[in-house]
C-alpha cells in the first residue's frame, strides 16, 4: 500500500501543470491519456471530430504516459507556431522508438547541426538532380511509361495497384539515390516495400506509444516494437549494400547520383558527414518519399473512380491543352487549371500526414494564450487545417472548385499544407508535386478508371503515420 501511495504521490507531483498550461481532458495517473485514443484513427481523435478542440480550444494537452504533448489547431494557429515562432519549434522530440534506429542521425528525426547540414545537403543535391542539369522530369515519364505498360497488360480486368504504383514512385527516389531502377516483381525490392508499409504501421500503435513511454520497461518485453526495430534494421541493411557497391566503382569527377554525392562530401567536409549518416539520410529519403506519393495517387484513383463527370472534365482538358500525340510536361500546367485543382483537392481530401510529424518547444513560447514550456512535444494537426469549415466553403465534400476562381482560373489557397510549413516543412514538396503531376495527367491522358461491375469506391481509410486506403481493385481501360 506505501509503495502504491508513493508511486502514485510521485506520479501526481511529477505531472502537476502550472495553471497556465494548455488543458485537455482529465488524465488518469501513470498512464495519462495514452488509453483514450483510437490508435486506428488517431488524427480523429486528436481532431474536432471528438470535440477534443471545440472543448478545449485550439491549443490543448494531451498525456502519453509520463509524457505530455500539445496539439495545435486550425491555420492561424500553426501559422503562429511553425512560422512565426519557426525557431523555437524548428527541432524534434527525443522520442525513444526513433531515437533507437535514428541514432540522431539523416534528416527526419535529428536535430541541430547535424539537421542543418544535412537538411541543406538533401535540398541541393535534390535541386541539382530533381530539378537542374540533371532533371528527373525525363526519369518521371520514363517511368510512368513503365507503370503503363503493366497496367495494360491487366487488359482493363480489375486489379489491385498498390504494388506497381509503390514500385513506380520508389523507383523516382531510387533513380536519384542510387542512380538505377527495380523491376516490377523484383523480390528484394517487394520485400523493402511491404517493409515500409509494415514499419509505418507499428510506428503509430500503441505499442509505439507504449515503448516511447515507457523505453527501459518496454526493451525488456517482447512485442511489435521490437519487429519495428527488425524492420528498419534490415532497411538499413538494403542500403548498407548500395553504398558498399557505390565505393566500389566511384568516380569522384563523375557523381551519379545521391551517394556518390555524399562520397564526396565526406571526403571534403569533416564534420557530421560520415557512412552512419549517409545511411540514415537515405532511409529518410526513402520512407519520406515513396510511400506519400504512392499513396497519393492510390486516393487519386479511388477519387477518378467515385466521381467519373470529374474524371471525365480531367480528361478533356488534357485532350484539348496536351493532346495525345505527346507527354504532359510541367510547363503544360498554367494551362490545366481544373487538373491543377483536382490534383490539389485529392491532396486535401486524402490527407496522407494527417498529424504531421512531431516538434519539440526548444525554449518557454507563449501560444493561443498559454505558456508551453521547453522540452514539450508539439502535433501540428494538419487534419483541423484542411478541413476546417471556417477555411473551405465544403470541407467534407471533393470540390475542386476549392482552387479555382468564377472565371476557372486555379488560385493558391493558404489552407492548404498538406506538406505541412515552416523550418521543417516537407523536403520533397517540389519534388513531390512534379511526380504528382506528371503521373496524374499522364495517368488520365491514357487511361479511364472505373470499379470493377458492382462494386462501389470504399473511402475508409488504414492509420499508420500516413492514411492509405483500403486495399481495393480497380479497372483501366486504354483511351
Ligand atoms: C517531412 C508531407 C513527399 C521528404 C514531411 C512532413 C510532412 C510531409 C507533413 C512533416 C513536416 C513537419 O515536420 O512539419 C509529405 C507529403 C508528400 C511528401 C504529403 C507527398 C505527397 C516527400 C518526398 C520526399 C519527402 C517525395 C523526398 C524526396 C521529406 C523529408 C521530411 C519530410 C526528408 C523531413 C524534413 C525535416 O525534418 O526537416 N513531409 N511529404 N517528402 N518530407 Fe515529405
């Protein structure tokens, strides 16, 4: 009974918030809220759709365990957060799942100097093979022309295309990385891509959220944590392989590709650039960038599908601005305006990142009239953003006329962040929107989707960092 008293005393005194704190929902000792979330539907939980904000406002705490986050709502807010106050919310949570394969290391999940370094590595070396001398436009639609080969050959029967769309996209970051490709049912390729699938899974369970809590107690029990830390174990693995054969024939005076590149920068530069890092730069390069751009186009089908007058207005406006004799390129898109706004709508609708990624206060900052101490770890809810009825005129319904002005012109709207903003904002978001594009129109140019006769586009969705749709079968019929 004393020990019981004590732990609890300690628990309360531990966790005991000034008044000035967020507020939230009442916690329970020791294990705070960690139970009252739906982890199959986290950004639900975390959303209005529970009322957490129409409660509590938009700035409001939740407790994982001994661990206490804020979540921040609505535009003004995030805008407050991540863009004004950039600097102090410009680092990531010391959260233990993470820390254990990121070691502090790559992009994603490292902080400070060695996130600024190789932040700003990734941008140029993207810039110079995405978008410069050697641009990645011509790997795009080489690829697509790939990807529609083998959608033909299902001779417009209903099939599933998760996995060719995930070979497609993986094969843009493995063109720019490794500077080759993987053929479609390449075994070790397939396995690496369910890896991810798996892994993203796991890392928004509870059994995440219970390691993260509870780290020394938890690396003692078995569990689906520990096949997390398997999973990205032989990732890195995969890629160990590439940059050994890299080493193996480099040549300084001609880079390839992304290792090759960071080659070099070890050899120039001392400092955080070394082989650990450059292995877990490219894991992040590949976990941040095949799964969302394949997941994207996989809502972009189910959404062809359930709304066909849609699909339909696509098609013509390609047909008319583009033709059929030759492939869409991004200069083509100031003249698709209602494609430009589809596309834009899928990405609002499907809302793949839905909680964002996790920062962490760096310094006391004042937020929606609370005070949110250093060291707190903050959820940007993207999901309160790009459905708040206060910013789209239908938030819940697929409306490309969201981007489009009375005359048909395409307009930005500031609402939409899906890749989220500020310091840490998507490092992919150009290249991303470039595959976005030229796989849509390419798709459209070429292909009618529908369902397979009788079946209806089922919309739910599957949690796990990102939101991707349930596996479904689809039919492409040759334009
Ligand atoms: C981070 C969204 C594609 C690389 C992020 C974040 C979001 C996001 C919401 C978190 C930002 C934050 O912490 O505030 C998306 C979406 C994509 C996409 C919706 C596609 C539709 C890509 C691609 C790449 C990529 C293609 C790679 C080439 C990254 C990296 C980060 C990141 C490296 C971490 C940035 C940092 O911590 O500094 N992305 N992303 N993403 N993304 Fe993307």
């Amino acid at each position: 009974l004393f020990t019981a008293v004590f732990i609890l005393t300690a628990d309360y005194i531990k966790n005991r918030r000034p008044g000035s704190f967020p507020p939230g929902p009442r916690a329970f000792p020791i294990v705070g809220n960690l139970f009252t979330v739906d982890y199959n539907r986290t950004h639900e939980s975390l959303t209005q759709v529970t009322d957490l904000a129409e409660r509590y406002g938009d700035v409001y705490s939740l407790r994982m365990g001994q661990t206490w986050i804020v979540v921040l709502n609505r535009f003004d807010v995030l805008k407050e957060a991540l863009v004004d106050q950039g600097d102090v919310l410009a680092d990531r949570p010391n959260l233990p799942l993470l820390q254990d394969i990121s070691q502090g290391l790559g992009v994603i999940f490292s902080n400070g100097k060695i996130w600024k370094q190789q932040r700003r590595f990734a941008l140029s070396t993207l810039k110079h093979f995405g978008f410069g001398k050697k641009s990645l436009k011509p790997v795009i639609l080489e690829e697509f022309s790939y990807c529609a080969k083998e959608f033909k050959s299902h001779k417009g029967k209903p099939f599933d295309p998760h996995l060719i769309l995930n070979n497609a996209v993986s094969n843009i970051i493995c063109s720019l990385v490794f500077g080759h490709r993987f053929e479609y049912g390449d075994e070790k390729f397939m396995e690496l891509m369910s890896w991810f699938g798996k892994g993203l899974e796991l890392e928004a369970s509870i059994w995440a959220q219970l390691y993260n809590s509870f780290p020394l107690l938890m690396r003692r029990l078995p569990g689906p944590h520990q096949t997390v830390q398997h999973i990205w174990n032989s990732v890195k693995d995969f890629i160990r392989v590439e940059v050994k054969e890299h080493k193996h024939n480099w040549d300084p005076s001609d880079n390839r590709d992304y290792i090759d590149c960071y080659l070099s920068e070890i050899q120039m530069a001392d400092d955080t650039f070394d082989e650990e890092n450059l292995v877990v730069c490219v894991f992040d390069l590949f976990l941040a960038g095949s799964e969302t751009t394949s997941t994207t186009l996989r809502w972009a089908f189910l959404y062809m599908v359930k709304y066909p007058e849609i699909q339909a207005k696509v098609q013509a406006e390609i047909d008319k601005v583009v033709g059929t004799s030759r492939q869409p390129s991004m200069e083509d898109r100031a003249d698709l305006p209602y494609t430009d706004a589809v596309i834009h709508e899928i990405q609002r609708m499907s809302n793949i990142v839905p909680l964002s990624l996790p920062h962490v206060t760096t310094r006391d900052i004042r937020l929606g009239g609370y005070t949110i101490p250093k060291v707190m770890t903050i959820i940007p809810n993207l999901t309160s953003v790009l459905f708040d009825k206060n910013e789209w005129e239908t938030p819940d319904a697929f409306n490309p006329g969201h981007f489009l002005n009375p005359e048909g012109k395409f307009v930005k709207r500031a609402a939409f962040i899906p890749f989220s903003a500020g310091k840490r904002v998507c490092l992919g978001e150009n290249l991303a929107r470039m595959e976005l594009f030229l796989f849509f129109t390419s798709l459209m140019q070429h292909f009618t989707f529908s369902m397979p006769a009788g079946v209806k586009p089922v919309m739910d969705f599957r949690f796990g960092i990102t939101l991707s749709p349930l596996p479904y079968e689809v039919c492409l019929t040759s334009r």
